[in-house]
C-alpha cells in the first residue's frame, strides 16, 4: 500500500484547496496520471500521482483545504504496477489482467483525454520517464500528440516547459478553473445548501482582505462624454477596417496614464509589513471581467508604451481569451490599477472594492442621455458617473477629488488626448 501525499507545488506554497477528485476508490490508474486538482494563491494545478495501482482511499472533499505532505489517496501497488507504468499514449483497453476493476473503466481513467483542461502550474511537481515535465506539461503534449521525450527542455535541468511545446505549433495554456456552485428555483418550504469552493472561495477571501486591510471611500464625479462619443465614432470605421473595435476604454486607458504623471500615488501597490507604498513606473491596468468561471482581472501590461488601437486590440484579445479561459497566469497577475465597469447592464454608480494589492479602482458606468445646462440653455448629453474607490490609508479625499477632476479633463476634451500618442 502507497500512501500519496500532496507534493510542493510552489514556492512558499503549504497549502491547497481541493478542486475535483479526478479518479474514483477501485479505480486502476497509471503512473503519472492526475489524481485531483488542487486549487493554491497562485494557480490551479493537477496533482499526479508517482506510482500506478489500484486507489482504495481518497483523503478529503470538494472544498477542504489540505497541508503539503497530508495523505491524499492510498494507492494499492500490487502487482499492477508494472503496467501501469507502460500507460498507452492514447485511449485503449488496458490489459484485462491488470485490473481488478472493469478494464474499460481503467482505460478511460488512464487515457490522457479522461481529465479536465490543462491547468496552469507554478512550479515544478513531479516529472517521470526519460523526460523532465510537470504533469501539466506531459498532458498537454499528449494532447497534442507531441512525444514529449523528443522535445528538448529549455527549462532548469533541462526541464520541458510550455514554451517548448509551443514551438510545435501549439496554442495558447488555459487556466483550468472550477465552475461556480449553481442552483435551480427552490421550491417554497425547501433550501438548498451550496458549498462555496475553488475559484469562488478565493474570490471572497480576496474581497475580505481587500475591504478589511484597506479602509475605502469612494469619490463620485459625472463626465460630459459627448465629445469622447463623437471621436471614437469617427475613428471606429478606420480601426475596423484594421480589423479592430474601438471602445472607450483605451481612451480612458490613455487619459489615466497622464493623470498618473501628475498623481504618481495612485499608480501603486501597498505592502502590508511593514506599511510600505510601491509607487510603478510601468503602467499596468487591470480590466475586471466577467466570466462563466467568476470574476477575473487580466492585466494590460505598459499601457503608457501603448497607442489606442494597440490597446484596443489588446483589450479585446485578453478580454475574450479570458472568458474562453486561455489566459496564462502571467497576464493575471502584475496589476498597478484596475478599471471596473458593468457596461450597458449597469446602474448610474456603484462603489467598486480594490484590487489589493492596489490603492485605487476605477468604477465607469452606464452612458446615459440626460438634459444638462450649457450655456444657459437645455441640451441632451451623454453623461457618465465615475466612481472610484481609494485606499484611505495611502490617498485623501482631496487627493482624489483632484484626481478625478484631472481624469475629466481630459476625457471632456479628447483632442487633448493628441498628447499621449505613441
């Protein structure tokens, strides 16, 4: 009998949050085949186990949170482990005499297209055979038909990572996340009970963090965007024929990035111990999105190097990758500022909660037609509310009344946006 516990699977790592169980007790499973998902601060990742045999035992749930080195599953070698460790490259029937469970349930566990999505793995975990892989790598090699013992490894010791396989032709690694709990219309008189895990836990965990370590306020402004509207339309036929869509946040994008210039503090991270503000020459703007998987924040990174249709097309790609949950771990992480922004579904204002490690959020709103005074007479105008959180700690009120009124200066008077082409 093997008892396998959880691997280090990252630096500073302790522990991880369980997933999904991917094989089931009397399952006969192969060497290197993925046993759970574990769900850490920095990535979901596959565990795999070392050794192949029968599983008699598995140690947890959906939802419980485990240390580095706690059992995860006992696994009964037997005499099943000899092939178990020569796993078929694609579906087939493993040989009856090696299961004593059906062998076609075997199979089907052992075949590499029995498992979820390739996760995204931070660290190296297991590797076995000829080659030096995570788990994560050897399964998307395999669905890529690639042999994984003739790429060479550019990684340490040699260590095949998805670079390498990208120069095969392969596409973008997907994050592998975790459905949200969903529920039906509930009968009157019953309930129904939902265990709130994976992806959605942690997202409560870093709202919690963010709303009790930083004291927020939020400064509500309303913006003339009649201007802005008429500019991007005259430019969105151009940016189509270049097989982009222009919307108003790269223009937005742009107008922060000379507010940023002119208030330095609120382009920055805060760290807790000690109580330190990290002010960013880059600028890197998160753009809070909604997807089938919960709320992620990809980063537009350098945006102060980019020109507004660069930034369009970037946002539109990261955005969409998003949803479609490609998106690397890279391009979640490394954030200065986050703009947040419901759309056409939204209200007149909302007070967004920050980013932590960030010290400001900036919340955009529904375009509304509404009659305003100019001149002293009644005009129809498209009319913004901006509301932006900030950490109290780091920035005063004043600090962001000034900023915000900087902010819609610029977006009032788009031309003056000529000022930060690239």
């Amino acid at each position: 009998m093997y008892t396998f516990e959880l691997p280090e699977i990252g630096e500073g790592v302790v522990e991880g949050e369980i997933v999904q169980w991917l094989v089931q007790p009397g399952d006969v499973i192969a060497v290197d085949t993925p046993v759970c998902e574990i769900m850490t601060d920095k990535a979901t990742v596959e565990i795999s186990t070392p050794k192949g045999g029968r599983v008699v035992e598995l140690h947890g749930e959906a939802g419980d949170v485990i240390k580095v080195h706690s059992p995860l599953a006992e696994i009964e070698t037997g005499d099943t482990n000899g092939v178990a460790a020569a796993a078929p490259k694609k579906a087939e029937p493993a040989p009856k005499k090696a299961a004593p469970v059906a062998p076609q349930k075997a199979a089907q566990k052992a075949a590499p297209k029995a498992a979820p999505k390739a996760a995204v793995t931070p660290a190296p975990v297991v590797a076995q055979g000829k080659a030096l892989a995570t788990p994560a790598v050897r399964r998307r090699a395999r669905e890529l038909d690639i042999d994984i013992s003739t790429v060479a490894g550019s990684g340490k010791g040699g260590r095949v990572v998805h670079a390498d396989l990208d120069s095969h032709g392969s596409g973008a690694e997907p994050v592998s996340v975790p459905a949200l709990p969903q529920s039906t219309a509930v009968p009157s008189g019953q309930e129904e009970r939902i265990k709130i895990i994976g992806l959605r836990r942690k997202i409560s965990e870093q709202m919690v963090k963010s709303r009790f370590t930083a004291p927020h306020f939020t400064y509500v402004d309303e913006v003339d965007m009649t201007d802005l509207d008429g500019v991007r339309k005259r430019l969105k036929g151009q940016a189509k024929d270049r097989g982009v869509k222009l919307t108003f946040l790269p223009f937005i994008m742009k107008a922060l990035c000379a507010t940023f210039r002119q208030f330095p503090n609120v382009n920055a991270n805060v760290e807790e111990d000690p109580l330190t503000l990290v002010v960013k020459g880059d600028i890197n703007i998160g753009i809070a999105t909604d997807t089938p998987q919960g709320l992620f924040v990809p980063v537009i990174k350098n945006v102060e190097q980019k020109s507004i249709l660069q930034l369009a097309a970037e946002i539109a790609d990261l955005t969409e990758r998003t949803r479609a949950g490609k998106v690397g771990m890279d391009e979640l992480t490394g954030g200065t500022f986050t703009i947040t922004s419901v759309g056409r579904d939204g209200g007149m204002f909302a007070t967004p909660i920050i980013n932590h490690p960030e010290v400001a959020i900036l919340g955009i709103n529904r375009i509304h037609d509404r009659p305003v005074v100019r001149d002293g007479e009644i005009v129809v105008r498209k009319m913004i509310y901006l509301s932006s959180s900030f950490d109290h700690r780091i920035l005063d009120g004043m600090v962001a009344a000034r900023w915000t009124t900087a902010l819609k200066g610029l977006l009032e008077t788009p031309e003056s946006l000529m000022l930060e082409m690239v």
